[in-house]
C-alpha cells in the first residue's frame, strides 16, 4: 500500500509541474488575443499602455521593456522588440 501512495505522490507532482503555468507560456505572436497575452505568455501584463481611439475602434500600444505590442481590435497585429544594449 505505501508503494502505490508514493508512486501516486510522484506521478501527481510531475503531472503538476509539466503543467504549471510557467511551463505553459510562451512569447505572443501575430493574432493573439489581448487575454492570450495577459494570461499565457512570457509578457505578461504591460506597465504602460497606449490607447488611439478612433471611428473604427481603438488602437493599443503596450509598452514593454523588451519591445512594443500593437493590438487592434482585442487581438495583436504587430510586434516591434528592442535590440539588447
């Protein structure tokens, strides 16, 4: 009995650590949804942001150290980086 709870302990740590959030994230591309780029990659959430409203809805500038995502309509459309010093 105590073999089966450790091999239970073991399979359900390394389940939880191949699925931890960390693991799951990864770097926003074209398309993504401002939600996407809020909750699942390595961006995260921005410090500053730029809104442009216009007649046809609202333009998104979010200003990263690393670089600048531009967003419209809720879903990302360009990515300009900053080269490292």
């Amino acid at each position: 009995m105590k073999k089966i709870l450790v091999l239970f302990i073991i399979f359900n740590f390394f389940s939880c650590s191949l699925n931890s959030p960390l693991s799951l994230k990864k770097a926003p591309v074209i398309g993504d949804t401002t939600d996407t780029i809020l909750n699942h990659s390595t961006w995260g959430k921005t410090k500053n942001k730029k809104i442009i409203v216009r007649s046809n809805g609202n333009d998104e500038e979010w200003i990263y150290e690393k670089g600048i995502l531009y967003i419209k309509g809720g879903e990302l459309t360009s990515i300009q980086e900053f080269n490292e010093k």
